[in-house]
C-alpha cells in the first residue's frame, strides 16, 4: 500500500488540536514551543504530524521531523515550502536558526553560517547579506584601541548620551550603533538622526545601523518582547548575539571594549548584559556602568515616552538633549 502524505498550513493560533500536535513534536525535538510565529506548515501522514516549520517576519524557525522520519527528505521539504511562502510574499533575504548537526541541510540549500554557538547554527539565504554589511562597515574602520556602544534609543536620552560620552573617555574611537528594527515609537531615520544630532560635537563618535545584525528580529526578537520573552530562548538568541558582535564584528572595527548601562527594570536586557559577559569573556571586555540619575531616578527612553504620550513634552527637558528636545517640541 503506498503511504500518504499530505503538507497543510497549520493554524496553530486558532485549533487547539493543531497547536497539541505541533506542540508534541516540538518538544520531542527539544525545540521551544513558546516562540513567536506567523506562518507554520506541517507534514501529515494521515492524522500523525511528522513534520513541521514555521517563520516569523524573515526568520525560519521550529523546524522538526518525527525520529522515526528522519530518513524522509521532510526537512528539505519543509524548507523548501517555507522559502516559496516567503519569496510570494516578496521576501528574498531571510534566516534560520537550526542545531548544529542540521547546518549541512540548510548549507545544501544556499544558506550560508553567519554564527554558530554550541547551540545554535544563525544562517542566511540572499541578499544583501551579512558579508555586505562586513563590506559596510570596513569602510568605517579606525585604527586605535575603539569601544562600541549598541542602543535602540527611542529616543536618544541623557543616559543614552552619558553611556556614549564614558565610552568615549576610553576609546580612540567609538562606534555607536542604532538598531535598525523599526519596531519603535521613532522610526529608524529619526532615531539615527537623533543620534547624530546628540553627538555632532564629538570627533571620535562614528554612528552607523545595525541593520539585521545586531538586536533585530533576527538574531535577538525576545528583546522586542521583554516581559512577555520566555528566559531560556532569550538567553540563547542573546548568546548568538553577543556571539555574532564578538567574532564577527568586533574585529572589522578594531572594537576591544563595549560599554553597556546597568539594567533595573529590563529581565530581557538583564539577560542580554549576562550572556555577553559570558560570550566575551577575555576576548572582548564589557564594562556594566551605573545608569545616569536625574533626582534619584534612572533616565529611561521609556520614561520620556510616558511623558510624551501623556501630554507633558516640558517634563523631558532635563531627560533628553537639547537637540532631540528640539526635535521633539518642533515636531508637535
């Protein structure tokens, strides 16, 4: 008898019986069944899901096969779907996280390593890719011993400014990087040049994007959830994280020390400070500095937001630079 096999979507949002299914087979794979998805396929033969894969934005993940299926092409075919559903959706640049072991299969299909920790493989599939990026960014090299900074800066505050400025007593030069993920109140154009606006005046600040590569929905995408973030995939996407700016970054810049603020409110961020204390080690120095204080009270960007949203812009005026409090009154 020729044995069935029949591919589906599987709406796992919405069929608790579909979502049991999917979740029996991600943990008899060891995978998390707490990640964010927008899309996930399964294979079935007959009522027995035996394979399955899902993306979210660009990023192919929960990828398992059934043990007793492993010697099936259904990985291939799995991904292989996942790319067709996003290539109709006009995406032709996207990744995977995926075990070691499984590297070669996604290698086979032109996915190329950016990363790897004991782990996790991060791959990607088209262009412009992170070797781009690299090309980018060597064009910005600086002899010396540099330091880096990495914020989201929504917007760019005091403490931000203060975390630059301290970075800056240490370094030659400093490389202040502002997340690319438009996923903030202040979009990538204005949070760049808010930055810039804020540190015109220091001749060894260079500010560039962090496009995928750095805190993105790609490598970190628990940092876009914070509270609601599971603590165990968190720490490992801020491991391959710290790992991809260490290895990968790091040396294209010169960079030898990263300055990042201490974390009171943040479990996500708090985590990310861990795991790049741990991936740096004696490679790449990381220094933990005091949060900057204004009337006993840490400046937050989420702070400034508050204000904002509540209708008293004046109460951001000792919180911000002069040069975004300017930005934001005129912007009114």
């Amino acid at each position: 008898m020729m044995i069935v096999y029949t591919t589906k979507r599987l709406w796992i949002h919405r069929s608790q019986s579909a979502r049991k299914d999917w979740e029996n087979l991600l943990e008899a794979s060891n995978l998390s069944t707490q990640e964010q998805t927008d899309y996930t396929v399964g294979i079935y033969k007959g009522d027995d899901l035996v394979a399955t894969g899902s993306y979210a934005g660009n990023v192919i993940k929960c990828v398992a096969v059934h043990s007793d299926y492993q010697s099936e092409n259904f990985l291939t075919d799995i991904v292989v779907h996942l790319m067709d559903q996003l290539r109709s959706n006009g995406s032709n640049h996207y990744f995977v996280y995926t075990c070691p072991k499984n590297s070669v299969y996604f290698k086979s299909l032109g996915f190329n390593k950016i990363v790897e920790t004991s782990n996790v493989t991060f791959m990607e599939f088209g262009h412009p890719n992170f070797e781009d990026y690299l090309s980018m960014l060597s064009n910005h090299k600086k002899e010396g011993n540099n330091g880096a900074v990495v914020m989201n800066a929504n917007p760019i505050t005091n403490g931000h400014l203060h975390l630059i400025e301290e970075t800056a007593k240490q370094s030659d030069y400093v490389y202040v990087f502002v997340l690319s993920e438009d996923r903030s109140e202040f979009n990538d154009e204005e949070r760049m040049m808010l930055v810039k606006r804020a540190t015109a005046d220091m001749s060894n600040v260079i500010v560039l994007p962090t496009n995928d590569y750095m805190v993105s929905s790609a490598t970190f995408p628990s940092y876009f959830l914070r509270d609601r973030a599971q603590e165990s995939v968190a720490r490992i996407q801020a491991t391959v994280d710290a790992t991809l700016f260490k290895e990968r970054v790091a040396p294209v810049l010169n960079i030898k020390h990263r300055l990042v603020g201490k974390e009171p409110y943040s479990r996500v961020t708090e985590i990310y400070n861990e795991s790049m204390s741990e991936a740096f080690q004696d490679d790449l120095e990381l220094e933990i500095i005091p949060r900057l204080e204004v009337e006993g009270e840490v400046i937050s960007a989420t702070k400034v937001r508050q204000a904002l949203s509540g209708g008293h812009p004046e109460s951001i005026k000792n919180l911000v630079p002069s040069t975004t409090y300017d930005y934001i009154q005129n912007k009114k």
